[in-house]
C-alpha cells in the first residue's frame, strides 16, 4: 500500500511509501481520490462508498485514465464473507463487425491499428460504455451514502480545479498532437495552445455539470437521458457507430468469482472476459511446481524462470481468452494440473523460447498487444468490507476527445479487438472487451489477506 507525500517544488511528487490504517485504507494512484475515499469513511460510510467516490475522483484528477465513459471490473467481499464480480466492460455497438475496420497494411504481425486510426482515434473507436452504470449499482446495492454524497468531492475538483501533476502533464504532452485536433479537449489539457504543465490549475466546468446531472438523475442521463443523447447525435454527426439505442440496451453482470490456489492461499478475481485472474492461476500452477523460493528473488534463473512463464500464459491468452458468450474459453484447460506440469517440464533454463498457444478456443490467435493506460484502486472498512476495482478508458485520454459541452471523454475501446475477422478476438455486435486487467482478493483460512491490482 502506499501513500504521497507533498513538497514544495511542485504540488504532489508521487512518491510512495507504506502507510498503515485500522480502520479502513483507500489506495489509489492520485492522492485527491485517495483523501476523497477516505473523507467518506470519516463521515460514516463504507468501502464501496468511499471506492465510488474515489472512483469518480479519478475521472477528474487521473482524466487519461478512467472515466465515466470507460469500463472496468469491481472485486466485491462484504462483511460476512460472500463476493462477487460487477463486471462493467465496454460492448461492441451494434452497427460494428468483424469488417467495420481495414487493417493497416503497414502495421506489423499482431498489431490492432487500422488504416487512418479510425479503431484507436476518435468518434468510430468508441465502445458502449458501462463505468457509469455499474458504480451506481455498486452504489445502490452495498453503499450507505447518496449518490450527491460520494460525487461531491468530484464535482468540487472539476469546478474549482486541481494543480496538474507531473504524471498528468506527461501525459499531455504524449498525445498533445491528437488533444490538439478537438477544441474541447484542448481547452482544458492544452490551455492558450501550451502544453499542460505539473502545478498549473486544470477546471473542468463541463463536466462539473454533467456529475451534477448524474447526481440528478442518476445513470438514466447516459443510458437513455440527456447525456446519452448528447453522445449519440456527437456520434451521428460524424458518422460513427455508437447509437442511444446501444445505450438503452447496455447491462453490467454480475459475476462469480474465478477462484484459484497457490501455496495455501485462495487467489479470486474476475473471470473471461477479464483475462488476467485465469491467467494468473495459469502461471501460479506452473510456478508452484518449481523452487521459486531457493532459487530467489532477482536471480537469473528466477528471472529466466518467470520470464518463460508469463510468455507461455501469453501465448494461450492471444489464441483463446475473449468474450465466453461469443468465445468458448477453456477455463479448465487451462487451470488443469497436468497442462501445468507439462508447460513447465517445456522450460529450458538454459536459453529463451518462443513460445505459442498450448490450448487455444476453437478460433484462431486473437493476437495484439494491450494498452497500459489504466487505474486502478484498492478500499477496505474496518467492518470487513473490501472493494479492488480496475477501470479504464483504454488507452491515455481515451478517444482523445470530448463530448461537446459534457466535459466528459471517451473510450477507444474497439482498439482492443482486432480489425482481422475470423479470429478469438474480432470484432461482433454487443461483444465484451477482453482485458488483462487483474483486480485480486487473496484469502488464507477463508479470511482476506491481499487487495490488490496494477494500473496498467
């Protein structure tokens, strides 16, 4: 876990170090989400309270991260034991298939970049989004506070402003070439034509209004009201894909955990289509056969070891892992023991291999690199409750650009799936984004020991 400390220099330098709480901790990669969870576990709430609040916080302060507009999954443990998986991954909208896309001739073997970016850059690239629907779920189910309560910090950000940090500003300067091509976008992050710099103020009115909209009318703004209109005719104008249609039709899951064991300890997370729990165990089973301990932390061989691990669980992961209502995902093949103890007797540790699929779906590589563009944040109260969600609009600033008059920035989530047909991971109508996204709760004797998950 960690925690940030301020100097004078610049507003936040993002170093971290452990901190330590008794009666809750909120852990996320800004330290305005992480004082916005935590100031709704002072005035009575919960985690999924302050997780929801830190999460709105986020599409504020880590803008080129998360947002409304994005997706993600949510690792839910309630007090008396039971969890479950809120899964509120973007869809294919209806109007897209497997031939919407051309492949860039120019782009190399598993590259997803289609001709002119139109699957990674701007209206076309954008998925139906389920952030929005699933926190007010999260919320409404297991919170203990209002909707106006837990988006109250977020507004406050977005209207008053923050001080950009240098991680933001970085940020900025990355993608300041297509920010630049959308004056809404380049309004807020390229203010007067400049580049975005650590320390200078960054307000959002915009989209302060639209969160006092949700806290109107909850997710019915996007999913059907005003806020989903006004994406739709934005999309319409440019003729793109997503229709309010999409919109109205959208649900989240609820989802049991995957559930795995390595040494003693219980490892859940979410299953297909978030790839990286299943993938996890895969590579845990392999490495629970091996010394991991004796041959020690750093070492070449451990190295050379884990480095020949995760190549194998990514080579089954491109052949087979997507969406299992479109994909028939071989979960139990991939967790069996014996393809374990064979993969591993496959490791030569006297020299790297490349490695290819040794189960696959009954379709072909999916194939592709992922973004690491993501956040990721980790809730408990002292009542047992425990929130690990990893959420994203895909790439850094998303679509890179703005819903006119919204504020609000969406997801480029079609560059997930690969623009080939034919393949475990083309593109369908109302297909679920694959992720390798990994928001785990670890047990030991039934009782949580770990919250834990990367953004990125």
């Amino acid at each position: 876990m960690s925690t940030w400390r301020a100097r004078t220099a610049t507003p936040f330098t993002t170093e971290k170090r452990p901190a330590t709480g008794s009666r809750g901790m909120v852990v996320t990669n800004h330290p305005l989400a992480s004082a916005a969870g935590a100031e709704m576990l002072a005035g009575g709430g919960n985690a999924v309270d302050a997780a929801v609040a830190a999460l709105f916080t986020l599409t504020v302060v880590e803008p080129m991260m998360v947002g409304i507009l994005g997706g993600g999954f949510a690792n839910i443990r309630l007090p008396d034991g039971t969890q479950t998986i809120l899964e509120g991954q973007g869809r294919c909208p209806q109007a897209v298939g497997e031939t919407t896309f051309t492949p860039d001739p120019a782009a190399g073997p598993g590259v997803l970049d289609a001709v002119g970016r139109r699957n990674s850059v701007g209206r076309a690239a954008v998925a139906v989004p389920g952030n929005l629907m699933a926190w007010c779920q999260m919320l409404q189910r297991h919170g203990s506070l209002s909707l106006a309560d837990v988006i109250e910090p977020a507004i406050r950000h977005a209207e008053r402003g923050f001080a950009a940090t240098a991680y933001l500003a970085d940020c900025v300067a990355d993608c300041a070439a297509d920010l630049g091509a959308d004056p809404e976008i380049a309004r807020v992050f390229l203010p007067s034509g400049a580049l975005l710099q650590a320390g200078q103020r960054v307000a959002n009115a915009a989209y302060a209004d639209t969160l006092r909209s949700i806290v109107r009318e909850g997710p019915a703004t996007l999913y059907g009201g005003a806020l989903g209109q006004a994406l739709a005719d934005d999309m319409r104008r440019h003729e793109a894909y997503l229709s309010l249609a999409d919109l109205q039709t959208y649900r989240t899951n609820d989802m049991a955990a995957l559930r795995s064991s390595y040494r003693g300890f219980e490892i859940t997370g979410p299953p297909p289509p978030c790839a990286g729990p299943l993938h996890i165990a895969q590579m845990l089973n392999i490495l629970e056969g091996c010394d991991t301990a004796g041959a020690g932390f750093g070492t070449v061989d451990g190295v050379h070891r884990l480095a020949e691990v995760l190549r194998i669980a990514f080579a089954d992961r491109a052949a087979c892992t997507a969406d299992p209502d479109f994909v028939p995902v071989p979960v139990a093949a991939l967790l069996d023991p014996g393809y374990a103890a064979q993969r591993r007797a496959q490791i030569d540790m006297a020299r790297s291999q490349v490695w290819t699929a040794g189960v696959s779906a009954t379709l072909p590589s999916a194939g592709g690199n992922e973004s690491a563009n993501t956040t990721h944040l980790s809730v408990a109260d002292r009542d047992g409750r425990i929130v690990c969600a990893t959420q994203t609009i895909n790439s850094l600033f998303g679509a890179r650009y703005m819903v006119p008059g919204t504020g609000a920035i969406p997801n480029n989530y079609l560059y997930v799936f690969n623009p080939r047909p034919g393949l475990a991971n083309s593109l369908a109508p109302g297909k679920r984004v694959t992720s390798s996204m990994a928001p785990l709760i670890v047990l030991k004797d039934g009782q949580p020991r770990f919250a834990l998950g990367l953004p990125g």
